[in-house]
C-alpha cells in the first residue's frame, strides 16, 4: 500500500515550505512540556512565580511554533486567549488577589509574535489586497503618538495591546492564504473544541459557582455585570474574563458549528448553547442570529438545507434544557426585556451615553489618544479603566476624527470587499467567517468589539474571509491560466 504523500505547507516569514507531520511530535512536546511547567509550579508552591513564569513562557512558546509550525501556532494563540483569565483566577485563589492582573498580558505577548509578518509584509501587501490592514494601522499609530502626548506611558502601552493585537494578528492569517484550506480546518477544530469545554465549563460555573471565581467576582466588585457569587446566581462568563469576551467567543464558535459535521458538534451545541443562554448577552445573542441570517442567505440552496437541519437538531437537543429550574427562569427574564427596553436599566444607561457623549465624540477633531479610557490607581497600582459601551464613542474618543477615518476606513473597505465574495456560495467557512466578521462590526454600536479578543475575533475572520478569496482567485488561475496574444485584450485560457 503506498504510503501517504506529506503535506507540504509555506512559511511566509522564513520563506521556505515545511511539512507539518515531520514537525507536529517536536511542537507537541513543547506545548505538553509547557502545560507541565505550569501544573508544576501551580501545586508545588510556587504559584506566585506563575504571574511572571506564564506570560514569558506563553511568549516563548509562542515565538517557537511562530517559526516551527505555524499552524499549530495559531490554535496556542487562541487558547492562550480562551484560558488565560481562568489561570489568573486559579492563581489568585491559590495565592491571594494581584490587583495589577499582570498574567492577562499572555495572550497580547503571543499574538506580538506576529508583528514580524507585520513588518515584512505590511509595504507590499497593498498590491496583494493588504491596504486595509494599512489603513487600521495608520489610524492605530496615530492614537499612539496622541496617547503618549497626553496621557501616562503605562496607559498607553495597554491601549496599544488593545488595539494592535487583532490587526497584526489578522493580517498574519491574511498572509497565509496559500494555506488556506488547512488554516480553515485548525481555526474549525480550535472553535468546535472551544464551544465544547468552555460551554460545559460555564455550565459547571452556574451550577456550582467554584471558589476561584467566586473569589475573583468578590475582589473585582463586577456584581452588576457578572451576578451573585453564589450557586445558580452568576452570569455565565467561563474561563474567559468576563461576560462580554465570552459572549463574543461563543458567538462565532456557535455559529462555525454550522460548517462542521461529525458527532462532537451535538454535545458542543448542547452545553455552547445553554452556557451562551446563561451569559444573558444580549448583544452577542443578537449577533449571532444576524450571522445565521447572513449564512443562509449567502449559501446554495442544498447547504441552506443541511443548515436548517443542523439548527433544528440543535434545537432539539437545547430546548428541553432550558425548561429545568432554575434555567428557565434565568433565561425567560432576560428575553422578557427585549420587550420592555424602555425599562431596562441597561438600555437606558446605553442611551443616555450616547446622548451626552456623541456630539462630544464627533466633535473630537485630534482624538485624546491610546490610553486615554485607561488610568493607573496610585494606591493600588492597578490599571482601571473606563468602561464605554460603544465602539463608536470609543474610537472617536481615541482616535479622533484624524485617526478614525483612517480605522474605519479599513474596516469598511474591508466589509465592501468581503461582502462581494461569491465563494460563500460553496465554502460555508468562507459565508460563516464573513457573518462573523460584519455581525460583529454592527456590535460596535453597543461595545468596544474591536479590542482585545472581540477584536481578534473581528478582524480575524474577516481576515479569512480574504484569505479565502485570493486562495480560489489563485486555485482558479492555475486551472485556467490568463494567456496574453500579442495586440489583444487577455482572455482567460481554455474557455471552450
């Protein structure tokens, strides 16, 4: 039986191909061996050496599969992302409360490892469809050197994570699109995966209400966002930080189960389901009913068949979940208040934001800059920030009229481009990646979706959706080669 033919992928920064199964035991080992440092120090005492031991070790880890394997690169980095807060919390548990919250820096460390595509790719991507990134970027540095006029260093470094994360990461997957195919399949796995565990986790977290977050709900005084400290009294935030981010994840892993097939999409769906109920994220609820609006409009009438199938088991499986107490009661009074939005206290703090801030926002010709939502607690030492419920307000804040046109401008060119996309039509990652992206941008009327892991997500599946793109362009220029005769207008080869 002839053995079976490696799979040869491209490394874009180092320029050379490389088959990831001669390279998958080596990566493995170290990630297992990673995994292993930090159990280790966790129960042998030295949990407090962890606020410094797992972010530099994240980015060392991080650094060698950037280079070694790439693709199981952007699966560390999406997990980093997904677990990283619950580090936090086991090691604030374990040791006592670290009011800096210094391990959260891990995922940003990561994803700074693609600033190397960034900066050799970022000039001569404008031809290949790259302009986009630019913009965003322009728009970002500008904020920066607003931020580090007008406001405090520290401030500005973590608006700068903030903001620049998502954009070199996005772009890093853009660059890849030769390999598009297998990096669709490992973003797949991630987010199926990830419904799985941190859904059967915010089960759990609802449920029994561990200590560990307890204790952190306690420290962080977030009762209004995140509930009661108590057993079937929390809003269900998982592993992640808090509501928002995790509403944001499950969001667009529910909504890529419907590219997936095989039997864990069924337990994924169930526990995903019912721990995104349980959030009462009524944003990202909404969010992702316009992204399955937005997939079944965009896909062949055979795949809108298969979806429509997959949500009706789906519901079959979660429905009867939500009748047991006290889940029913949780859920049913969050949906209550979509009829009775003059009411709720939310909306109305939502609305009267916009209308004392807006006309300020707008106003704002110049921005006030990177770090200007963020300030250093001088008893504390501990970075706060200033929540703004807008991504609108926020940006115009920032960035400024200077910066925004530039920011925006790349996103909406972005949204103009992917919205023509015709290869959704049998691609259902491509018509997910894309619904997930642009559901998201309408999300920024109501939060700051562009930052930090909403904003990975953002601009991250938008990226794919391009990536996508000039993956089929490409596929189909070498079926059908552009054949140019001498004093005519080129014409696609083998049109008969």
């Amino acid at each position: 039986m002839p053995s079976q033919q490696k799979q040869i992928l491209y490394n874009p920064v180092l320029q050379e191909n490389f088959s990831p199964q001669d390279r998958a035991a080596q990566a493995w080992m170290v990630i297992l061996g990673y995994i292993l440092l930090i159990v280790v120090c966790y129960f042998t005492g030295a949990a407090t050496m962890l606020r410094l031991v797992f972010p530099a070790t994240s980015l060392l880890v991080g650094l060698f599969l950037y280079f070694r394997h790439p693709i199981l690169y952007i699966g560390f980095t999406w997990w980093i992302w997904f677990l990283t807060p619950l580090v936090a919390r086991l090691v604030d548990y374990r040791v006592g409360w670290d009011p800096t919250r210094q391990i959260l820096i891990a995922p940003y460390l990561v994803v700074f490892v693609t600033i190397g595509t960034f900066i050799k790719y970022l000039p001569s991507s404008v031809r290949q469809g790259g302009l986009p990134f630019l913009l965003a970027f322009i728009g970002v540095f500008y904020g920066f050197l607003v931020g580090l006029i007008y406001n405090a260093p520290v401030p500005v470094a973590r608006g700068l994570l903030d903001w620049l994360s998502p954009i070199i990461f996005a772009f890093h997957l853009f660059m890849n699109w030769r390999d598009y195919p297998t990096y669709r399949e490992q973003m797949q796995r991630v987010f199926l995966w990830c419904v799985l565990i941190t859904g059967a986790y915010g089960v759990y977290q609802f449920v029994v209400a561990p200590e560990w977050d307890r204790y952190w709900l306690i420290e962080s005084k977030m009762f209004t966002s995140s509930g009661d400290p108590e057993p079937f009294g929390m809003r269900v935030w998982s592993t992640l930080h808090s509501v928002g981010p995790f509403g944001s994840v499950m969001q667009a892993g529910l909504l890529l189960l419907f590219t997936r097939t095989g039997f864990l999409i069924f337990p994924a769906s169930a526990v995903g389901y019912l721990s995104f109920l349980l959030a009462q994220a009524r944003t990202n609820w909404g969010g992702w009913l316009l992204g399955v609006i937005m997939i079944l409009g965009s896909v062949k009438a055979r795949i809108q068949m298969r979806l429509i199938t997959i949500i009706v088991v789906m519901a079959i499986c979660v429905v009867p979940l939500t009748t047991i107490e006290p889940i029913s009661e949780v859920v049913a009074t969050r949906l209550e208040t979509f009829s009775n939005l003059e009411n709720d206290t939310s909306f109305k703090d939502r609305s009267g934001s916009y209308d004392r801030n807006l006309s300020i926002a707008l106003s704002n010709v110049l921005g006030n800059g990177l770090g200007n939502i963020w300030k250093v607690n001088e008893k504390t030492g501990q970075i706060e920030v200033f929540v703004i419920d807008s991504g609108v307000l926020d940006m115009f804040f920032t960035l400024g009229w200077a910066g925004a046109i530039f920011y925006l401008g790349g996103l909406i060119l972005t949204i103009i481009n992917v919205s023509k996309y015709k290869e959704g039509r049998f691609d259902s990652f491509v018509s997910a990646a894309r619904a997930i992206g642009i559901s998201g941008c309408f999300q920024l009327v109501i939060g700051s979706g562009m930052l930090s892991v909403a904003g990975m997500i953002l601009w991250g599946f938008l990226a794919m959706s391009m990536a996508a793109h000039k993956y089929y362009q490409h596929q189909s220029n070498l079926q059908y080669p552009i054949i140019k005769y001498p004093g005519s207008i080129p014409q696609i080869g083998n049109s008969n």
